[in-house]
C-alpha cells in the first residue's frame, strides 16, 4: 500500500511537471484520501500479541 502511494504522488508530480495541474490535484486528492484511509486502518486495528 505504501508503494501504491508513492507510486501515485511521484505521477502526481509527473503531473504537474507537464503542466497538467487539474489531473494532478485531482490524483493528490485521491491519494491523500487513500493515506488517511490507510491511517486510520492502522490507527484503529487491534494488534495480535501473544504473551
């Protein structure tokens, strides 16, 4: 997951460095909805120790 967004930041500077700025905010978003989605799983998923 974390190679997925890379992955889409580094086209979302590709993005804008061939100037196309509404492409590129659009994927931003995307990505940024995806990061706090995969935050929040983690944040909140309950962890498997056994002692």
């Amino acid at each position: 997951m974390i190679a997925l967004l890379f992955a889409l930041l580094t086209a979302t500077m590709g993005l804008n460095y061939f100037n196309r700025t509404t492409a590129a905010n659009v994927l931003f978003f995307f990505t940024l909805a995806l990061s706090v989605y995969w935050l929040k799983f983690h944040a909140t998923s309950h962890l498997t120790i056994q002692l």
